[in-house]
C-alpha cells in the first residue's frame, strides 16, 4: 500500500499509462506480425504493410510505449527482409 501522497497518485496513473501503452505495443506487434508473414510468403501487398507497420512503430515511439532506438531497430529490420525479399 503507498505511504505518501505522491505513491497513491502513481498507483492511480500506473495502471491506466500500462493500458494505453499495452494498446500501442500490441497494435505494433500485430503490425510486424502482418508485414512478416506478407513477406515470407511474397504477397504482392508486403510492401505496403512495412508502410503500415512503420506508422504504427513511430507512433507506438512518439507516444512513449517503445524506446525510438527500438522502433527504428524493428523498421530497419522489416525494410531488411522486404528488400531481401524483393531480390529472391
């Protein structure tokens, strides 16, 4: 249980910033997921969904719910495997 005034307001907040950023990682992982599997399997729409997926990683970014070394890690990797993809 918290002791101070400033311990209860961050039990309040907490579990409502985990929500929000919940949404944004899951939403970001789905993303990927998609573009993935678009990729592997040389969907004509992959490169579309590494658009889409990118979005979503800048925006999961901005609004703090990833680090921006790691949406820029998980863009490059994707635009990796599309280029890689696009050459096989």
């Amino acid at each position: 249980m918290a002791n101070t005034k400033s311990a209860e307001k961050r039990s309040r907040q907490n579990p409502e910033r985990m929500a929000r950023n919940r949404v944004y990682r899951s939403s970001a992982r789905t993303a990927i997921k998609k573009a993935r599997l678009a990729i592997e399997n040389g969907d004509s729409n992959a490169a579309e969904l590494v658009r889409n997926a990118e979005r979503v990683l800048a925006r999961a970014a901005s609004k703090g719910a990833i680090h921006a070394n790691n949406a820029s890690r998980r863009t490059g990797r994707l635009a990796l495997l599309l280029n890689k993809g696009a050459t096989a």
